[in-house]
C-alpha cells in the first residue's frame, strides 16, 4: 500500500516509489551504485532522482550509503558553486528494520563531461581549463572539509550549456581520518600510489584524476587505457617514466615490479600533444607526478599560470562546518548492520 503523497512505476523493471511532486522520470544512467534518473519537480526545474542499488545488502555497502547521505547533507550546509546540490534523501519503508529502498535527489544542471566529451570530441585549450580549473574548485573545497572524493571522471561531473561545471556521486567518497581501501577510481583515472600502496594515499590522489581528465578533454582519448591493474601500471610507467630510487624506497611493495621493466624515460608532451600551450604543458607535468609528494594539491594547482594565462576563473574557499561523517567512525569501531539501518533511517526522516 502506498503512502500519501507517492506514486509507483517501472525503471528498468525495478519498482520506484517516487513523490508526487517528481514526475517525468527518464533513466540517465545504471551503475554499480544505483539507477539514476532526471525528473521534473513541482517548479518546473530538473532534478535527478538516485535509487541506490542493494544500499543495505551488506555491512559494506550500508557504509558506504550512510556516507554518501552524511556528505551530501554536510556539503548542502555550505553550497559551493563547484559541487552539486543535495535537495533530499527519501525512503517509503516505514521502519528502520524494513529499510530497503533509498533515493537521494539533486539538482541537475546539465548532462555529464563524458556525454558532453563524446559529442565535442575534445575541447579547445581554453575552454579544457575553464573546466579543470572548476573541478579543481571544487576538489579544493571537499579537501579542506577532509573529504576525498575517490572516483573522479567525467561521468562524475556535470556541465551546463553555458559551462558550470560541478562534481557529483560521492558513493566511493572518505573522510580523510578514515581507513582507506586501495580498490577505489576507476582505473584509468587511478593514481600509481593507490595501485601501489593500498591503504595509503591522500587527497591529492584526485589531483592525478584531474590530471588524466584535462589531458582527455584535450585529445578526446583516454590517458591510460587497461584491462587490468598490472596493464594499467605499466602504462603509467611508460608515460611518466620509470621512478627513481628515492621514489622507489616509498613504494616498497612496488620495487620488484618496477626493476622488471625496462627503463622508461617520461614521455614528451611537447611531442603527445604539439598543439596545446607551454603552460599547459607545465600543469599537465604537475598533475601526473608519479610521486604524490611532489604532486601539487588541488588548491596549489589552482595556482597555476595557465589558468591566468588562458582567464579560467580561479575560485577557492575553505570549508568550516562541522560534517557528522566525522562522528560516525566507520573503520574504527565496530557498526553493525543494524546499527547503520537505524543510522540512514534517522537521516532519510530528516528529508
């Protein structure tokens, strides 16, 4: 039976229980994380509707939910223009103990940087930085809160016509003072260090993510190509070159492979991409720092004369609130599955 102010119906032949006051619905995209929809709300303006796939099928995933939930809500008290904005989280079960279908709703401005890039082919060198230089806003705002994104692609980020560009899905994102995991990113815009070392990496793991998307919208091709994490690493190597024995002695579980493959000097980018700028070049070369500690933050890149150079507004500005993710301490304390059931069905009654 359904609830007052609901109605029923088919995505992909899953149920959806949606507010009256959402109608039109059209599927956009089906991840691993959910099927996500674009509907009208009682205004007239778009928004897209995430029912979340299996959220409390395990410990596992009803974290990573419950987290999602916390970000969103933390990020709404302080919108930034960079990252898009959280309207509500919904469920119709009627208990903690029944809790099985999730939806959070957001704002829509525009399709994703990968649908927009497919159309384009690439973007011309001042239009690319326009678009980095707003990821990296944003980026800059979520690591100020302590906030790692983890997943960053262009099917992650959305633009508008008149080219607002803002992040979106934290389903694989972290507190910084959480244990982190080392299979997060999708590969190709996944760092060497998160390859190598697992469990240890920090935020500007997302800077190398923003590296492998301006050198995308600049050649319409994927940096880093893979089917396998191994396949993946060796092109790294390929590309930026082999490391040297300062940076090796961080990567200790990485040595042995590393010293099995050929040497590799860093491949030229004045050669890879003759037509793009010297100063481009310059930030390109920063971003993909196989070392992440000579990897520059997302506000230091910020900082880069390109972005000058080219007038790509630079905006930047720290975060202050106090986020409840940092009060749930997923990886240090033992949370079970109907502990966080209660937990996310406290946070959808707050809407």
């Amino acid at each position: 039976m359904l609830l007052d102010g609901f109605y029923s119906t088919l995505i992909d032949e899953f149920p959806w229980i949606v507010r009256n006051r959402y109608t039109g619905l059209s599927k956009i995209s089906c991840g691993a994380q959910g099927i996500v929809c674009l509907a009208k709300d009682n205004t007239s303006k778009n928004v897209v509707i995430k029912k979340l796939l299996r959220p409390l099928e395990s410990n596992g995933n009803a974290k990573r939910s419950l987290r999602e939930i916390l970000i969103l809500r933390c990020l709404r008290q302080e919108p930034h223009p960079h990252i898009i904005n959280f309207k509500e989280v919904y469920t119709t079960d009627t208990s903690p103990s029944s809790l099985r279908n999730i939806y959070l709703v957001t704002e829509y401005i525009g399709k994703d940087l990968a649908a927009s890039l497919r159309e384009v082919g690439r973007y011309n060198e001042g239009d690319a930085l326009k678009i980095t230089s707003q990821v990296l806003s944003g980026l800059a705002y979520l690591h100020s809160g302590g906030i790692l994104h983890r997943d960053l692609k262009p099917s992650n980020i959305t633009i508008s016509d008149n080219f607002e560009v803002k992040i979106f899905d934290f389903g694989l994102s972290r507190s910084a003072s959480d244990e982190m995991s080392g299979y997060v990113v999708t590969r190709p815009y996944r760092a060497p260090e998160i390859t190598c070392n697992g469990n240890y990496y920090k935020a500007n793991a997302d800077v190398w993510s923003v590296g492998c998307i301006l050198m995308e919208l600049l050649t319409g091709q994927i940096l880093f190509q893979g089917t396998s994490s191994i396949e993946h690493f060796k092109n790294i190597i390929n590309f930026v070159g082999t490391p040297n024995d300062s940076v090796l002695s961080k990567i200790p579980s990485a040595i042995n492979f590393i010293k099995s493959l050929n040497y590799r000097h860093p491949v030229d980018l004045h050669d890879y991409i003759p037509h793009v700028h010297e100063s481009i070049i310059q930030l390109l070369q920063a971003m993909l720092r196989f070392d992440p500690d000579d990897r520059p933050s997302a506000k230091e890149a910020l900082k880069h004369d390109s972005f000058r150079y080219f007038g790509a507004t630079t905006y930047v500005a720290d975060c202050d609130y106090n986020c409840p993710i940092w009060e749930v301490h997923f990886d240090s304390q033992t949370l079970e599955l109907e502990n966080l059931k209660e937990l996310i069905w406290n946070e959808c009654q707050k809407g």
